[in-house]
C-alpha cells in the first residue's frame, strides 16, 4: 500500500516535472531564437527588448493552451466523477436507495474517488434496508392492529341486537375484552422493542436472586398449567444471585415461558433449569411442545414472525425479538434446540456480573 503511494506520488511529480521542463524549455529556446535571427544583424537593447516581448507573447500562448489542456483534464478526472456522485446523491434525496456508482476504471489515479464511491455506495445499501425494514415494520404493525380492531368492531355490532341471550351476550363481551387485551399487549411490546433498539432503555446493573425471580415467573403460569394438565419439572439451584437488569429479565422469563405452554398441548410437560459457574448463570427452559423446523427456527427472532400460525391470535411475533433485543445488550447468548413433534429447549447464558455479586447456595 505504501509502496504504491510512494510510486503515485513520484509519478505525479515526474509529470509535472516534465510539463514544467518543456514549458521552461520552450520559452528559453523562443527567446534564444528570436534573438539569433535579429544577433546577426545589430545586437541593441531595443532588439532584445522586442525579443523579449515576442517570448512574452508566446508564453502566454503557450500557458493558454496548458491551462485549456489542464482544465479538459479536470473536466474528465475531477468533474465528471463529481457530478456522477452529486448527481446520485440527488437520486438518494429523492427516496430512490436503489442507485449505486460504478468504480471508475483505472483505480490506481482515481483511489481516492474509489473510496468515496465504496462509502457512498454502502451508505445507500443501509438506507435501503432501514427503508424496507421501516415499510415492512408499518405493514405488520397495520395488520396486527387491524385484526383485532376488525374483530371488536363484529363483536360491538353483534351485541347492539336486542334479542340475543345472556350467553352470547357474554361470550360476545368477553371477545371484545380478549382482544383489545391483545392489541394493548402489541403496543406494548412495540414501545419497548422500540426502546430497546434505540437505546433508550440502559439496563440497570443491580445485584438480585435469580433463581426466586425464575421461580415467581414460573408460578405466574399456574393457573394455564393447571388448565392444560401439563406436567412441570423445576431444577433450579438456590440463591443464584447475578448483576443485571431484573426488570429486563422478567421479560425474557415470561415471554420464553409464555411460548413454552402455549405451544405444549394438554398433558405435555415443560421444564425450567438454572446452573451457574463462578462467571456465568445458564437458564434452560424446556417443552414437549410442537416443535421448531430449522426453517422456522431461522426466523423465530425476526419481529412479527409467527412460524406456527395456529397460536397467531394468542401472540403478535414480537416476544423472541424482544428477548433475543435484551439478551444481546446484555452481552448474553440465546440458542434453541429443538426438534419437529418432540420440543423446544430455549438456553439463555447470562454474565453473573463482578465477583462482589456472587453469593454462592449455602
Ligand atoms: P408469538 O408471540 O407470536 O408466539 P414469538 O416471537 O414469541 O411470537 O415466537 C415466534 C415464533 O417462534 C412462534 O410463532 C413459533 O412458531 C416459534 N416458537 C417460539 N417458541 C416456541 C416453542 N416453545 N415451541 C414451538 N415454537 C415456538
């Protein structure tokens, strides 16, 4: 890299070594050659003087056609690469991200354009796909607010007709009370996913049981467990105490857990572990759920995707985005082993913090 700089420079210099050698040149022989025809004849102050004068002319003539040279030159290796870059600039003013400059062809003089297309070049690629993630963001959140309300507004129009019997009457407020518990969830979570990815949410470093939170998050879920007889298996080591932000935790818990029993069927079983080290605390929540295909399991933490479009209605495909958002500024790991019609394990392993947050189980 150095060596060609080294090479670039001295070629340049060498160039202009050589313009400023001809010119010099040029004007040195004009002069002499003037003056030889008229030195034969009287060499006179008045002979050298218009010799003088005729070189004068013939060096602003010649400095004419150099800067003319020069400034066609400009126009090709400065100009023209500047109003292409100006010119897709204006494109990317426009709303159209899809414009991109091609290198210019000898990339040894033109290094420095190069590197600014490279730049310009990345710069729209990102805005492109901020845009299309924006647009896309839109659509779904249109949709999954759209569901619901549509489903509220058939409930409130059936239950304005005056002869329908206490059951439907209910049935159908309880629809209604269902779903805008659903859409006040969804806007929930989008305020704080979007919190969490603009960085407006700084996790609190305090220093808490993990082991009691993981079992109060757990305890929530009783009365769905007990509804779908599902078998639960806890091997939680006591008073594991880690440096972190409880409030964002419970988040990771719930919505883990959350998908645990929605996705188990009746009878099914679903397992909550947690092992630590001197450094690191590993939670594995387990299933005998439905499963995650590896097709599925490639998207799960993508916001608003639903792999398994059964259970649509009782989610919004925001939770594993949200909990992959507060494991990873946690400097933590997610990963999910899981196989089709046998389960799900979620394994998250979290930093248990400097060592005065350590207190070992008794
Ligand atoms: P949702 O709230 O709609 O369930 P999530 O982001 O929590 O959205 O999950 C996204 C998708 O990941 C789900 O639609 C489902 O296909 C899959 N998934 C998540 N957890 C499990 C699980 N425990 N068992 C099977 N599939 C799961």
């Amino acid at each position: 890299m150095n060596y060609r700089k080294i090479l670039h420079a001295f070629n340049n210099w060498f160039v202009f070594f050589l313009l400023a050698a001809f010119v010099v040149t040029c004007c040195t022989m004009l002069f002499v050659s003037t003056l030889s025809e008229t030195l034969d004849i009287v060499f006179t102050e008045e002979n050298i003087a218009s010799a003088a004068k005729l070189t004068f002319g013939n060096v602003l003539l010649i400095s004419l056609i150099f800067t003319i040279i020069d400034t066609v030159r400009r126009k090709l290796t400065v100009d023209r690469p500047t109003k292409c870059i100006i010119s897709a600039g204006e494109k990317i003013t426009g709303g159209d991200f899809s414009v991109r400059i091609e290198h210019l062809r000898d990339s040894y003089a033109y290094e420095s354009f190069n590197s600014i297309i490279d730049c310009f070049n990345k710069m729209a690629q990102e805005l492109g796909s901020v845009e299309t993630l924006r647009t896309d963001f839109i659509a779904n959140v249109s949709h999954e607010l759209k569901t619901p309300l549509a489903i509220m507004q058939n409930y409130g129009t059936m239950l304005q007709s005056p002869d329908l019997s206490d059951k439907k009457r209910i049935e159908y407020a309880k629809g209604i009370t269902e779903n805008s518990r659903r859409l006040a969830s969804l806007i929930t979570n989008i305020l704080k996913l979007n919190k969490l990815e603009n960085q407006r949410i700084f996790p609190v470093s305090e220093r808490f049981d993990l082991s009691e939170q993981l079992c109060c998050s757990l305890l929530q879920f009783e009365e769905i467990w007990e509804q779908k007889s599902i078998d639960i298996e806890t091997d939680i080591e006591d008073s594991v105490y880690i440096n972190s932000d409880s409030e964002l935790l419970e988040l990771v818990w719930n919505n883990l857990l959350s998908n645990a029993f929605k996705f188990t069927e009746k009878g099914g079983a679903v397992s909550v572990a947690l092992t630590a080290d001197e450094d690191f605390a590993t939670v594995k929540i387990a299933d005998t759920g439905c499963g995650i295909s590896p097709e599925t399991g490639a998207h799960i933490f993508e916001k608003f995707y639903q792999g398994d479009t059964s259970h649509a209605m009782q989610g919004n495909g925001l939770g594993l985005a949200l909990v992959k958002r507060v494991v990873d500024i946690m400097n933590g790991e997610i990963a999910v082993e899981s196989e089709v019609g046998i389960g799900s394990t979620f394994i998250v392993k979290l930093k248990r913090g400097d060592s005065d947050g350590l207190e070992k189980a008794d």
